[in-house]
C-alpha cells in the first residue's frame, strides 16, 4: 500500500468535490471553498439527531426543528414538553434531555455562541468525544478525528484491519488520524463519511468506482466484504410490563411525564409498571381495567419489551395515584414515544 497520506487524501477530497452528498445541514464543497462557514448549531443539531439514526430519518426531523427553533437561543428558551414532543420518535430520548441542557450552558456560560475549543465543547452536556470532534472539524475546520461507522468501516477495509470491533476502535482511530490533513480537514472528515455510506458500504461495496481502490489493502487481498469484524453480540433479553390507558368521562386521557433519568426520560406515556421479567401490575386508579387484545413489542437498545396493554373508562372524580388528566383536545398521539404510540394505536384499534 502507499505511504504518502498526502495523496490519499487528495484524491479523496477530489472526490467529494463532485460526489458530496446534498444534506440539510452541510455547506457544500464549493461553498465553503467560496467562504461560507457553517453554522456550529445545525452541525452540532445534525450530530445529536444522527447518533444511532440514519440520515433519511432525520431529515424531517432536522426539518421542523430549525424551522422551529432556528438557533441555540431560541431551542434555550423552549420549553421541555414541547421540544421533547418533537424529539418523539427518534427515540434515545436521554439525547434530547441533553439537547436543551446543552442549549442553554451554549447560552448561559458561552453566550450563545458554540466555543470553538475542542476541551470546552467536550464540557457541554451531551457532547461526548465523536461529538465534539464532529463539531471542531465540520463547524471550526480543525483537524480532529471524526469516527463513526462509516470512519470505522473504510479504515478497516483501507488498511485491511482484522480485529474485531470495539477492540479495533483504538488502531482504527490511529490510522484515521494518519490521514486527517491540516488543510479542509472537516471537508475530509465528510468525505470519509461519505464515503462509507455510499460506495464502502456494509454489503457489496462498489470497489470498481472508489476513489481509494488502488492503495486499498482489503480489496487487493479480497476481504473488503468481510470487514470491520465485530465480536459477536449477546442475544437480548425479553422485558415485560403493564400499561394501563384510562379515559375520563368527559374524554381527558390519564398521562404521565415519566421520570427525567431513565429510558424515556421526561417524556410523556402512560402510566404502567416497571419494565421486567416479572413485573407486578400497578393500576394508576381503582377501575374495572379489561385488558386489549394483542401485545405492544417494541425493542430498545438493550432488551426487548412486550407490555399487556389495559383500558378503562374512568368517572369525573377520580383521583390517580399517579399521572394526571390531558384534555383531549390538548392531547397531540405526535407527542408520545414510539412505544407509548404503539399502545394509543392498540387503543384506538390502528
């Protein structure tokens, strides 16, 4: 394979030149070649919204928030409920906690404007080390190792790496570093990026047309499909649990805003039991609860869960142990979790 990084990294800058995708939240080659400088918050927002999401999910997403919330400021002075109804649905929902909390320390300690050093970004909530670098190359144009999987994947087909991932996290980001330039460095972290999720693909990459096949060690040796290796994953256990949607005479649902740590954190749901092997019911009110035909299955990162799903209508007086009455015109299904959707559609028999 060639040693001289230098060129490697010319000819796939000269890639993305003509190839980069066309994405909301970037500014384009020849624009910044022109002296447009993006915008630290839509890069940042982009990178919050991409973790464990693809692209074409977050598009619309991306879509209403800035529409909505056009800078850090204004996504600062939201409140919670409203921006958590919007996350709805991208799931992970620790990251829009972290989202607002980012938001408002942007404002109140760096005011208002994202700090273009690296150590200082790492301090926002939310803004772990992949996020961070993603900001200081793309936004600042400093020359950070940007890795996610696309990153991951090339380099191990580029330098033809054996070792299984996580283990091979540390050389794959050593060699990613070789290759990161001084010069556009946060277009030549696109460009990787870019790379792997159009032509080093997961299955049948096009080696044929990919501006690094010729110093590529993988395809030379003809393993490229095989790579990165990754250690086999544990099965998923199954969690079980209850929910109980009641509605009050006049139409007002029985909600909850579930607690701020934890899955689904802040949002808002239906009361229920906890999430386990053997849960034990919990009724939110005394009521004659019949249970819905059918189960709610939704699976998270860690386990599956499978909820048996209770209905009752509730009289004008009643006093929930817990959660609290939505009127329902005020009640938007848009504002729930994936999950608790599920079971308003059991519900609604969707």
């Amino acid at each position: 394979m060639r040693d001289d990084t230098t060129i490697i990294g010319a000819d796939l800058l000269e890639w993305y030149d003509v190839h980069a995708r066309d994405l909301p939240w970037r500014i384009s080659p020849a624009a910044r070649a022109a002296g447009v400088r993006p915008d630290p918050y839509r890069v940042w927002l982009s990178e919050i919204m991409l973790q464990q999401t693809t692209v074409a999910a977050v598009k619309d997403y991306f879509a209403r928030f800035t529409a909505r919330w056009p800078d850090v400021a204004a996504l600062a002075a939201a409140p919670d409920a409203e921006v958590m109804g919007e996350w709805a649905g991208l799931g992970y929902y620790a990251r829009a906690r972290n989202l607002l909390k980012c938001a408002r320390a942007v404002v109140a300690e760096h005011g208002g404007h994202f700090p273009e050093d690296h150590d200082a970004l790492l301090c926002l909530p939310g803004v772990g080390p992949y996020t961070a670098a993603a900001i200081s190359a793309i936004a600042f144009d400093q020359p950070e190792v940007v890795m996610d999987g696309n990153v991951e994947r090339v380099m191990s087909r580029l330098f033809d790496i054996h070792t299984p991932l996580p283990a091979a996290k540390p050389e794959l980001k050593a060699r990613a570093g070789e290759l990161t330039p001084t010069q556009r460095p946060g277009d030549h972290a696109q460009a990787v990026m870019d790379l792997g999720a159009t032509i080093c693909t997961p299955k049948s990459p096009a080696c044929g047309i990919c501006p690094l096949r010729d110093p590529c060690a993988a395809r030379r040796a003809g393993t490229a499909p095989e790579l990165p290796k990754k250690t086999p994953k544990k099965p998923k256990p199954i969690r079980h649990g209850y929910l109980y949607i009641g509605q009050r005479t006049d139409g007002a649902l029985l909600l909850e805003t579930r607690p701020d740590k934890g899955l689904l954190g802040g949002m808002l749901g239906f009361p229920g039991s906890d999430w386990s092997e053997a849960p034990q019911p919990a009724p939110p009110a005394p009521a004659d609860w019949q249970p819905l035909g059918g189960e709610v299955r939704h699976t998270f990162t860690h386990f599956h869960l499978v909820l048996t799903v209770f209905h009752s209508e509730l009289p004008m007086d009643t006093r929930p142990a817990h959660g609290h009455f939505v009127d329902k015109h005020a009640f938007r299904p848009s504002d729930l979790p994936t999950v608790m959707r599920k079971a308003f559609n059991l519900w609604r028999g969707t």
